[in-house]
C-alpha cells in the first residue's frame, strides 16, 4: 500500500525530529568530553604549579623561619611557614607589625605567571605561620584583587 503525500509529511518529520535529536545528543557528549579536557588540563597544571612551589621541601624561609610544607585546602594554596625559636602568644602587639610586613613582602608573587594562574582560577595563596606547637601566629593572604593593582 502506497504511502500518502500527507503521511509522508509525518514520516518526514519524524526522521528529521529524530536526527536532531541524536545530533543533540552528539552535541552535548562533544561539549561534556571538552569540558573535561579542559577540567583535566586545569588539574594537571595546577599540580605542576603545587610540585614547583613544594621543591626543596623543607626550606628555610629567613632566619629562624622553616618553609614546611605546601598544599590545598579548599580553595587556598597554604603555606605553612613555622617559627624555630618564638611562640606564638594571644596578645604579642609585634605580630600585626610582622603580619602587615609579610603582606607587603607577598606582593612581589604577582609578578609570577604560576601565581597569576592559580590567582586567576580563583585560588587564594596563603602564609600562615605557626610555632613548634601548630599555634598559629597568623596568615596572610594573596588574592586575585591584591594583584590587580
């Protein structure tokens, strides 16, 4: 039996509806497979940056200061930077002096391009100091806006 000009029109449509739908379907796979991609190369070269800053580990950071360790937590790069000789005490007027000197010796980190990348991906790059004990003195941080200057 003869298909008729108006059932064609239907089986027209419904192959055409059913090839935008798989193209669709294709589409969205290509953009999830690129996304992924991207993510993926992301990953790998926030990591590079990670292993360059944790080279030569531990390391002194200035007299009576060692540069232990390196690592995320959340969105901060931390560096946790501890004191050999002083502890910390909850009320030594000193440390907001040594706090606002540090913030202004971390400004030069914005020349950095590894910097600049992890500042532009929204990472937030911490110095926190602490004693023998893990008592902190206090942290500094560097954002993305402390750079646009």
């Amino acid at each position: 039996m003869p298909i008729k000009a108006s059932q064609r029109w239907w089986v027209a449509l419904a192959v055409v509806a059913g090839l935008a739908i798989i193209a669709t379907g294709w589409w969205r796979v290509d953009q999830r497979i690129r996304a992924e991609r991207r993510d993926s190369e992301g990953l790998r070269q926030v990591q590079a940056v990670l292993e360059e800053f944790r080279r030569g580990l531990p390391q002194q950071y200035a007299p009576g200061l060692m540069l232990e360790e390196v690592g995320f937590e959340g969105q901060n790069l931390v560096m946790t930077i501890r004191s050999l000789n002083r502890r910390a005490k909850a009320d030594d007027p000193a440390i907001a002096q040594v706090a606002q000197a540090e913030k202004a010796l971390m400004l030069p980190l914005c020349d950095q391009p590894d910097v600049l990348y992890l500042l532009a991906r929204g990472v937030v790059i911490t110095r926190r100091f602490v004693d023998a004990e893990d008592r902190r003195f206090f942290e500094i941080s560097l954002t993305s806006a402390d750079c646009a200057r």
